[in-house]
C-alpha cells in the first residue's frame, strides 16, 4: 500500500469531526497529527475513510442534540456504504456521560473513548483492527476505553505538528484541562474532572511548532485561562506564560479567553498591558449580574467587584476591548434581577456580548433548583438584552470610522459569496476590485465580527497583516480601506 508521507504504511483513511467549543477543536487537531503519525491519512470526504472519528460536546441542549445527529448521520452513512464500513469511534463530552448509552442505542458505533482517553487513539484503533481481522468479518466489535477523569490527560511527548483546521493563520493553544469552580449550573467539572495545567515547556514547544506552520495568532483557551499554573507552581503563571510565548518569532497575536473576573490580577493586566503581542482584548464570562442570581450560580463574585475590576482593566489599558457572555432566565431570576443585568449592560458597554438561554441539565445543582423559568420568559430575557447590546455595539462600530487598524486577512469576498439580505455590507451592488474580509485585535474567530477591506486591485493571502482605515461601519461590522497607499 502507499505511504502516508511519513514513511509509514498506510493504514487507512480517517475523517473527523469535532463538535462543540474550541478545546474540543484543540484536542481533535492533536488526535488528528497522532493518527497521521501512526500511518494513517486525512480526507474531508467521509465516504472515502476507513475511521470516522466524531468529537462530541453535551455541554448544554443545543450541543447534545447536534451530537446527536451527527451521530444519527454517520451510522446511517455506515449502512449505507458499499464494501468495509468505516469504523466509528466516539470520543468526548457526550461519550464520557453517555458511555453505555450510545452503544445500546446506536449498536453501529464500534468504540467509544472518554473525554481523558483521546490520547489512546491509536493503541484503541490497532487493537480494534487487530480483533477485526482475526474475526475474519466486518461484524461490529464493540469496545471501549475510559481514564479516570483525575488523571492527568497530557501527552508523555507534546504534539508540535498539530493538524490545523483553523484556516492555518490562527490556532488554539489549551492551556489546562478540567474546573474546580462548581458553579451550579455547569456539568465540565463531572465530565473533565479538575483544574489540571498543561506544563509551560510543554506549550511552549507546542506553540513553537504551530508558529513554525505559518500560524500567527494564539488564542489561549481553557475551562478557565486565569488560574493558570496554580496547581503546577503554586501560583498563578499566565503572565510569565505570556512572556514566553510573546517571544516566539512568527506569533503576531496572543488573545486570552474565558477568564473569570476574580482571578484576574494587577500582574496580568500589565502583562497584557506591556507585551507588545498580546492583544488588548479580554473575554470574561460574567454570566450575571445580580447578586442574588451569581450566589444561585455559586459564581466566586459580586457585581461590585466585577465593575471594579472592569474599571481597573480600563483605566490600565484604553483601548481594551472587553467580551462577555450572559445567562438569561436562571431558576430562580425574577424581574427585578433581570432588570439589574439589562441596567448593568447598558451601563457598563461591553464592546462584545453573548446571551445564552438557561438550560437545564441533568447531573448540574441547578437542575434540581426552584422556580424553574419558562422557555418564553427566557427567550423574552434574551432578546431584550441583545437588543440593548446591538445598539451599544452599533455606536461602538460607528466611534471606529477614521481609525487605523492593524488587520488579519480571513479571505477574498467574491461577489457570488452567499448574503443575507441587508446583511451583505455593500448593499445590492458589488465594489469593483477586490474585497477582503478581516479581523481587527477587537475580533475573535467566529464569534465576533469582521472588517471588509476594499484593496482596488491589490491582492492578500490568508494571514497577511496590514493597516486598514476604517471608513464605515455595517452592524457589528467595519468596512474600511488600505491605510498605506
């Protein structure tokens, strides 16, 4: 059989697909360069693989019903396929809660891994192609492979040569594993066990390897980013990780996520403040702002301490770009809490802003609380502080015309790109010459917004950096021109 370009034999095709948030794509990216290592191949083309691999999120309703289907949809193409059918493996959030209910209901799938034995990939998969064969048929073998979820999940020998998904001019760089907060309404500390960091040397080479691929920006992610180092060196070290990684020759930008207001010292703001590659944009999940509700959360602030640290973050850094998400409709929220969260938003600006409806979910405190709310009164919730935020993001997007901007190009806008009515920012007629999508410092992937860059003739590729000036704003949305012409 051919190679798989790494002098080992081919052992097949693998296809993979990862549900959920960024810290699964981070881990199934690892799972991918380990599968490849070992002598398999990749193909986008799940028809064509031998192993399909699906990464599978349960962290609330939506994801589990996407899990779910795409479950539903993989063993259908199973049955469907002529000659061998590719073996299904499951690993992840759903597969660590649902460990004997997906075999039973869905016979069809072959193994099942844990959410802290993805690192067993390939030993599970030879097994499994070892007893295949020795039963001479394509019978389903099932199998399983399970670690306790207070072990430690990090590799022996740190994967440099991830398998980026992510376009390959950005890339998520998981810096711990597990939660030890126990806010009330969350299932992660159960299914990932506790706060676990990944060894400084370790993402440090990691980084390295991934800049040495053409990525430029890392986006640091963890169940919680600020405690990072706590119970490695007895203290919190993302300010001292920062300075490492802001020394590797290729990053451009360094953007933190999920980091809780409490733990957010004076140290990290200067760091954040002082090293020339970290962006000046903080995501941190405040999820409410009444007392009354953070306490029902079990959440380890108040909303005082979260306007005095916002203020400080301020004040330090101007041009901090600050993103938070928000839970609507949390058992026990009564009007007047929810009237505190939308006078808080309104007063306090968030430059970015997410609202999720409650969900409720077996295994969490809250799902056994009182005073459950109503699927309608949530949504109702939601919507009134989204619109709050649309307009605070609207004037915000408005007070950018006449700035310059440092950009990350995502791609070319083609004029037959989809559009959603008034969506598309250049209305019904298509600029001449090319139009570039981007992301300012204030942008993360996917879940902020753009900037639309008309270039004339001038063409970009993916990744390239230049200066925009801003010239209008659409939504959430910039559109701008070259600063340097």
């Amino acid at each position: 059989m051919p190679g798989s370009g790494n002098g080992k034999k081919h052992k097949g095709y693998v296809h993979l697909i990862s549900l959920g948030c960024d810290k699964n794509l981070a881990d199934s990216e690892k799972v991918l360069a380990m599968m490849l290592e070992a002598g398999y191949r990749y193909t986008d083309d799940p028809y064509r693989a031998d192993i399909i691999v699906v990464n599978t999120c349960c962290f609330i309703k939506d994801a589990k019903e996407e899990s779910v289907e795409t479950l539903i949809q993989v063993t259908d193409l199973k049955r469907e396929k002529e000659g061998q059918p590719p073996v299904i493996i499951v690993m992840g959030c759903m597969s660590e809660r649902y460990r004997e209910e997906i075999q039973e209901t869905l016979p069809e799938i072959d193994i099942v891994m844990g959410a802290n034995s993805w690192q067993d990939i390939i030993e599970v998969s030879d097994a499994y192609f070892r007893k295949r064969s020795e039963a001479g048929d394509n019978s389903v073998l099932h199998m399983q492979s399970f670690r306790d979820i207070s072990e430690n999940v990090f590799l022996e020998k740190p994967v440099k040569d991830r398998f980026i998904t992510a376009g390959g001019h950005y890339a998520y760089l998981k810096i711990a594993e597990g939660c030890g907060k126990h806010c009330t309404y969350c299932i992660i500390p159960s299914l990932k066990g506790s706060y676990r960091s990944v060894p400084m040397e370790d993402l440090t080479a990691e980084a390295e390897g991934l800049a040495a691929q053409g990525v430029r920006e890392l986006i640091l992610i963890a169940q919680e980013t600020t405690l990072y180092g706590v119970d490695l060196y007895g203290r919190k070290c993302l300010p001292e990780l920062l300075e490492r990684l802001n020394a590797i020759d290729g990053i451009r930008w360094i953007r933190i996520m999920y980091c809780y207001p409490e733990e957010i010292t004076d140290e990290l703001t200067e760091a954040i403040r002082s090293l020339p590659k970290v962006c000046h944009y903080l995501d941190i999940p405040i999820q409410h702002a009444s007392d009354h509700i953070l306490r029902r959360m079990a959440r380890r602030t108040t909303q005082q301490e979260i306007r005095e640290r916002l203020g400080y973050l301020r004040k330090r850094i101007p041009d901090i770009v600050i993103r938070t998400t928000l839970i609507s409709g949390f058992p026990g929220e009564t009007d007047r809490d929810h009237k505190i969260l939308t006078e808080f938003v309104r007063e306090m600006e968030f430059d970015r802003l997410g609202d999720f409806e409650y969900s409720r979910e077996e295994g969490t405190k809250a799902a056994q609380f009182s005073h459950q709310i109503s699927s309608k009164t949530k949504a109702i919730r939601r919507g009134e502080i989204m619109e709050i935020q649309q307009g605070i993001a609207a004037r915000k997007a408005l007070s950018r015309i006449g700035q310059v901007y440092e950009v990350m190009i995502e791609g070319r806008l083609t004029e037959d790109a989809p559009s959603e009515g008034d969506m598309f920012p250049f209305g019904n007629s298509f600029p001449e010459g090319n139009v570039y999508v981007g992301r300012t410092y204030m942008d993360a992937p996917d879940i902020d917004g753009f900037i639309y860059v008309r270039t004339g003739q001038k063409r970009y590729m993916t990744g390239d950096m230049m200066r925009v000036l801003v010239t209008g704003a659409h939504g959430y949305d910039l559109l701008g021109e070259p600063a340097d012409v």
